[in-house]
C-alpha cells in the first residue's frame, strides 16, 4: 500500500496522468504480389531497398554463383579453357614448393557451401602432381566446400588396374582410396585405361571419352568413308577401337597382335584384317614410348596401307616417342590436350585438339544435378 501510494504521488507531482498499457495484435505477415511473406516497413524507416546495409562481405551476393574452379600447376592452361568456356573465372589459390620439396596450398577466396572443381591431371612428374591434388583436397575440405570434385583428365597409374604377376600392387586402386580419403565427393576422369578402374573409387565417377573431339576433326578432312580403316593397337583395345569404328561412317576394323615381352617393350606378330589401299586410322587411349603403335605402323605399311593415322586421347610421349612418332610412319598424329605438351616436343605432324569444351559441359551438368548423359550430350559418348 505505501508503495502504490508513493506511486500516485509522484505521478501527481510530475503533472502525467496514469497511462495503461494495451496488448496489441501481432504482425500478420502477408504477400505482396506473389512475392513471400515479409514484415511492412514504416513509411519513416530510413532504409530503403537501394540503402539498405549489408553485413559481411559486401562481395557475396545470394544470386552469385556457388561454383569454384582452381587449378593446379599440373596443367593450368587446360583449366583456363574450361573457365572461358564456362563464362568464369579460375578461383585464386597460392600453390608453392618449399626448399625441400614439400607442396604448400592455400586458397585466396572463400568457399564455403561451394561446389568446387579442381582441375589437375596426374601427369609427369606423376607423383608430383598427385600429392599437389591430394593437397588442394584437403585444404577445400577444411575450408568448408560442400562438395568437391577432382577432375584428373589424366588419371596416372591407371595402367597397375590387376595383378599380371604375383605379388603386384594395384596402384590403381591405391590412388582411387589416397583421393577418396583425403576428402574428395566426386571424381571427373576422361578416358581411363581400362573402365573397370571406375569400380575402384568408393565415390561418384564421371567418365568423359575424348573420341568425340578427335571424330570431329576427322569428318573435316576430305577422307573417303569407302577408303578408311580402323586399327586396334593391340587386343586390349578392341572395344575402344569398334566404338570409333562405328561413329566412324561405321569404318572395318583392323586388330594387331602383339607379344609384350616387358613394359614399355612390345613387339608386332601379325595383323588380323585388311588394310591395303586403306587409309588407317589407329586409335588408342594414350601414347607413352610409341613402342607399340610404331611397331603397328610399320606392319600397316608392310601390309599395303596408303596412309596412316596415329590418334589418341593423352600424350604422354615419354623418350623416344618424340623421335619414333616423326620418323615419317604417320601421316599425321593427333592428340588431345589433357597434358600439357612442351615446346621442344612439338613436331610437323602433331595436330593438338582441345577438350575444354567437353569438360567444362560436363562440369556444368554436374553442378546443376543433370544427367551427363542426356540427349544430345549422349552423343558424346560419356557415361
């Protein structure tokens, strides 16, 4: 009671009279021509849509994308095709070698919540290369990536897929475990050895093949489809070779037999097929010595063969292939830049073709959650 009349008191002495609170609605939030509901904004409020502050990094918008590409140094030039392709560009990172060799990575921009694709092919020098893609992994792992994908257009010890001999490694199932454990959602890869590395990977597989690029630039030369031949280096690849013969005009097929008495040692025993008068076009995954596709040269030539053609997915041109592919068995030999060839490698009848496009559609297809292999990409050939 003292209180509540101390209470009267002041109130009186002030000169205010007694003012009750009253409990009001809450706000009903409606739409406004179909837009989500929203709080209405006093016609006093300072802030309008243009002056609105914003918090944070006034660089990230929310209709800004959500997809990275970075590049290793494996093959950056590769990688700036894929983002001019994709109308983006290469996300910065910090890669260097200390004194010792170690590799160190560190990312320039955020990118968490992103998609990332790091673009690195596992090519000479092989283990090199691959310890910098395990690193990148890493550092976008712990960087909080929500997903990243490794795309190695050439994936390096693809060749150890099965033990030919006792007590082998599989280091093919070695490197696919290295890349899943170091943090990597998905693997991008163009045209592994063999398919069955796929089943190595306990993560998703895209798997591009590089044929559509090198048919396209054979339908533009004046090569009769009556006059042409297509020609399997060894067994191995009769699979690879009967689906370029088919999209090939539906081209014959052509096998040759080879003995392979040690790596990178081959020798030619006979050819399955007719190729007189024929132009030749050898197909094969990829090039390393050009023992074996030198040999099948010099058989196609003893067999009647008018010209030949040497085509494969990835150059590896280890010594002597530069000398064995321009001592004049081949009229011409075409490659694809998935690794980088250097200067002093170059010679008159290397033809280089680009696969950027390829990849970076199929980068795109991944990030929007499409199917790779919808029409009229299915033509592509990719799985």
């Amino acid at each position: 009671l003292a209180a509540r009349s101390r209470g009267r008191l002041l109130r009186a002495r002030s000169g205010h009279a007694a003012v009750r609170c009253q409990r009001v609605d809450p706000v009903r939030l409606r739409a406004v021509n179909g837009s989500p509901p929203c709080v209405p904004l006093s016609d006093r409020s300072p802030w309008t849509p243009a002056t609105m502050p914003i918090f944070g990094d006034a660089n990230i918008r929310k209709d800004d994308t959500r997809l990275r590409i970075f590049s290793g140094t494996a093959n950056p030039s590769l990688a700036q095709e894929i983002a001019s392709y994709m109308g983006l560009e290469l996300g910065k990172v910090n890669i260097k070698r200390f004194a010792d060799g170690e590799i160190y990575v560190q990312l320039q921009e955020s990118v968490r919540g992103c998609n990332v694709f790091l673009v690195q092919p596992s090519c000479p020098p092989a283990n090199e290369n691959l310890m910098e893609l395990l690193i990148m992994i890493d550092a976008c792992r712990r960087a909080s990536a929500k997903n990243i994908t490794a795309v190695i257009p050439y994936f390096g010890y693809a060749r150890a897929d099965r033990k030919s001999q006792g007590r082998e490694s599989i280091a093919a199932k070695l490197v696919a475990n290295m890349i899943t454990e170091a943090g990597a959602n998905r693997v991008l890869v163009c045209d592994l050895h063999s398919s069955q590395a796929m089943g190595y990977f306990d993560i998703p597989v895209d798997h591009v093949y590089g044929q559509p690029v090198i048919l396209d630039y054979l339908a533009s030369k004046t090569i009769s489809s009556n006059d042409l031949v297509v020609v399997s280096p060894d067994v191995g690849g009769v699979a690879r070779a009967r689906a370029f013969a088919k999209k090939l005009s539906d081209a014959p097929l052509a096998i040759v037999d080879k003995r392979r008495h040690g790596h990178n040692v081959a020798e030619v025993m006979n050819l399955i097929g007719d190729v007189r008068g024929k132009v030749a076009v050898m197909m094969d995954d990829m090039i390393d010595t050009a023992g074996t596709i030198a040999k099948g040269a010099e058989l196609l030539h003893q067999e009647g063969a008018r010209e030949v053609y040497a085509c494969c997915t990835h150059a590896v041109f280890s010594p002597p292939a530069i000398e064995r592919l321009s001592s004049g068995l081949f009229q011409e030999v075409i490659i694809t830049n998935t690794i980088p060839l250097k200067e002093e490698k170059n010679f008159p009848q290397l033809t280089i073709l680009s696969v950027a496009n390829l990849l970076g559609e199929t980068i795109w297809r991944v990030h929007d959650d499409c199917s790779v292999g919808h029409a009229p990409y299915s033509t592509l050939d990719i799985d």
